[in-house]
C-alpha cells in the first residue's frame, strides 16, 4: 500500500493515481515500441512546435508577465522567456533526438560462459521517470522527447511560473504522440500548480514511478533529494570554477572566463569562481578581471584580486561556497594547479571545472584529479550541455556517482537485464 504525503488534497491524490496508472501502462507499450514508431512521434511533435510557435510564444508572453509581477529575478526571467530563436532551438533539439543511436535492446556486453551458456548484457527502459522542474519551460520539449526515445513514460510537474508556456509545449508533444499511434499517456503534465502535486510524487507514487529528476534552484532539488521515496537522478548545486594557470594564452584565457560566465549567467554551467594562477597575476589578473567587471559582472575578490581592480569587492568565505546564478563572480589567486585542485575539493559541487593552460602537464594533472562530473581543458564551461554533447538534448547534469554523470540523456535513461542462452544446461 502507498504511503500518502499527509495532508495531501484527496483530489490531488485521485488526480496523481490516474497520472500514475496512465503511466505505468504507457511504460508498457513503450518497451515494446520500435525506433520508427517513436521516432515518427518525435518528428510529429518538433513540427507541432514550429506550426504552434505564436501559440507557444502568446502563453510565455502571459507567463512572463506574472512573474514580472511577482518581481522576479532578471536570472529566472531570463530561464523563464522564449522568442523564436529557443522555440526553434526546442524544434531542433528533438530533432538531434531522434538521430541519436536508439538505446532499448542495444547490446552492452556478450559473453559465453565454459559450460556453453550466451550471457547478454541489454538496455532496457527505466520504466516511468517523474521529472519536477522550475522556470525553464524548454525542459517540457527536452525531457518529453529523451524519455520517448529511450522508451520511457513520464510525468512533468513544471513550476507555477512556467505553468502556460509548459501547457503549450506539452500540447505539441501530445500531438505528436497521436500522429504516431502511440497513447498519449505516454508524457503526461501534471494540470495544477497545487504544491500538494509535488509531494504526491516525492512519497505516495512509489508504485508507479521508477525514478525521479529534479531540476531547477538549490531548494527544490534538496527537498526533492530529501523527501524522495524512489531514487533521484541530479544536482545540488552547480559551483563551477575557471582555473587560469601561468601557462594560459592571454587571449583565449579572456574569451574563456568571459563566456563561462556571462553569456548565460542563469545556466548551472556558468562559472562561478574564477582561480588565477599566482606565476601570472602581473600579465593575466587586471585584463581578465576587467573584462568581467566592463560586461557589467560584479567582482568579488581576494586581496590580490581586489588591488588589480578597484571596482572589486572583496570576498568572504561564503562566496567561494555560492552558486550565484547571477552576474556575480568570486575570484581568488592561487599557487598553482595543485592549490586550485585544493580549492575546488574545498568548495565545488562536483559539477563542472576548467582549467585555461597550454602546458600538458598541468591539463593532465588537472583532468585526472579534479572529481568532478564534467572536467575541460581550455574551454568554456558553459559546454556542460547534452546538446552539446551530442546527446540532442538532456534532463539535466548529473552529480551522482550511481547510475548516471554528466549529461543526463536517452542512454542514461536506460537500465539493463541479462539475456542468457542456453541448450538444455542444468546446475550441478
């Protein structure tokens, strides 16, 4: 019997057991729907997008209006808003989904054994994933088409702020579902804003969902991490550092921590710390700093930091430990790759690291020790992206050890069984 979330709306709780039960028999004809068949739905559904894009864009319109009303941040606005450029880059993610391998029934090992018996590693669906998210309404498009291609149902509870915009997206998903023959239970949204919902599928819906993905602020993903009674894929926190070493070309040095900062400052792959090698604060510190500070980004710094700039604000302890999400950035000089190692274990969240240097030696160290989810050698870490990853599209970044890191994609939405052939063996 399913343990209720207590006091949870009785509506609520019918509401979420019908998602659920849709769910679980979506799951079932999902495992055995052949590549074609889904990949026709994803297709279908990447056009209902584009056909539907004023549609789309009048509901984000509304949404964003609320919000701008509730005063929120320029970070979440910015997560929140759509134009024609995201809403095609929506169309074009699904399609990079359905040109990836598909992973159900690929075959990760094959071994025989001496006694003759064929052992087979193979991919399976996870079976029903429940994915909670905030203010980014792309995710409905991302989540929706990774978990039908890697033969998953799901059901999406997106933020209160996002609520019209995910609606309309969800439509074309749904569209999709049906131009391929396949139930429309298959990516169902949860329809209400209720937070009773939430704690629906974090304690009472352990019968039908098999997993759970948070994404979005600090306070969600802990409540979910906290209170989930399924396993949860994802991250706490995305406290990403930009490592300049005394060998870092000057101006690739400058294009990187720029960009890793500031051309999206509301994505948990933008930089949040910036370490600067001691052997070049006289070439490297004032150009860099004063490239973040002259693109409007506020600078907080160490002492050394501080004296290259006089707009820089000095640093406090609680500012190497903060995801700012913001145009904000902490900075602190360091001796070496050895010492941003340190600082990085110290205070990162496992997330995404680079390190900015033409010495080989330094990256490889750097690379190898640095125990985070995704590590770079001269590159933005704004690339902490499944898109980028070729994966098409992603549910998130994993900080995990278990089962998925990185880019959460269509594979890493998949488990395995074992299929063992035999002729005729017993045991002995």
């Amino acid at each position: 019997m399913n343990t209720r979330p207590g006091g949870a709306d009785a509506s609520i709780g019918q509401l979420m057991e019908r998602m659920g039960a849709a769910a679980c028999a979506a799951a079932a004809v999902l495992a055995n729907t052949g590549t074609e068949q889904k990949n026709r739905a994803l297709a279908a559904a990447a056009g209902a997008i584009r056909a539907r894009h004023t549609d789309i864009l009048a509901a984000n319109a509304d949404d964003l209006d609320a919000a701008r009303a509730k005063k929120l941040t320029a970070a979440l606005l910015d997560r929140l808003q759509l134009d024609e450029k995201r809403i095609e880059a929506m169309a074009r993610g699904i399609e990079e989904v359905i040109a990836l391998p598909d992973p159900i029934g690929t075959v990760a090992a094959e071994w025989e054994r001496p006694n003759g018996l064929r052992i087979r590693r193979v991919r399976v669906p996870l079976g029903v994933i429940g994915i909670i998210y905030e203010s980014r309404p792309n995710v409905t498009a991302d989540a929706g088409s990774l978990c039908l291609k890697s033969g998953n149902a799901v059901i999406l509870r997106g933020g209160s702020e996002s609520t019209r915009s995910s609606r309309a997206i969800h439509e074309c998903l749904v569209e999709g579902l049906r131009a391929a023959g396949l139930p429309e239970s298959c990516i169902q949204l949860v329809p209400t804003t209720d937070r009773a919902a939430v704690g629906y599928m974090l304690s009472g819906m352990t019968e039908y969902l098999d997993v759970l993905v948070p994404r979005g602020g600090k306070d969600l993903v802990a409540r979910v991490q906290k209170e989930a009674r399924v396993p949860v894929i994802g991250h706490l926190e995305g406290n990403c550092h930009v490592y300049v070493d005394r060998d870092a070309d000057l101006r690739m040095a400058r294009a990187i921590v720029l960009n890793a900062k500031m051309r999206r400052t509301g994505v948990c792959g933008a930089a949040e710390t910036l370490l600067i090698d001691r052997g070049c604060i006289h070439s490297h510190l004032k150009p860099i700093v004063g490239d973040l500070l002259d693109a409007g980004c506020e600078v907080r710094g160490d002492s050394t930091v501080q004296r290259a700039d006089a707009r820089v604000r000095p640093a406090t302890e609680e500012d190497w430990l903060t995801e700012y999400l913001d145009a904000i950035i902490a900075a602190r000089v360091v001796d070496g790759v050895d010492a941003a190692i340190e600082h990085i274990a110290r205070y990162g969240s496992a997330h995404t690291e680079t390190i900015v240097t033409e010495n080989t030696g330094a990256a490889e160290r750097f690379l190898q020790r640095v125990d985070s989810a995704i590590v770079l050698h001269n590159a933005s870490t704004q690339f902490a992206d499944g898109g980028e990853f070729g994966m098409g599209a992603e549910i998130g970044i994993s900080t995990d050890r278990f089962h998925a890191r990185g880019p959460v994609g269509a594979e890493q939405l998949t488990s395995y069984k074992y299929v063992v052939l035999g002729a005729g063996q017993v045991r002995p």
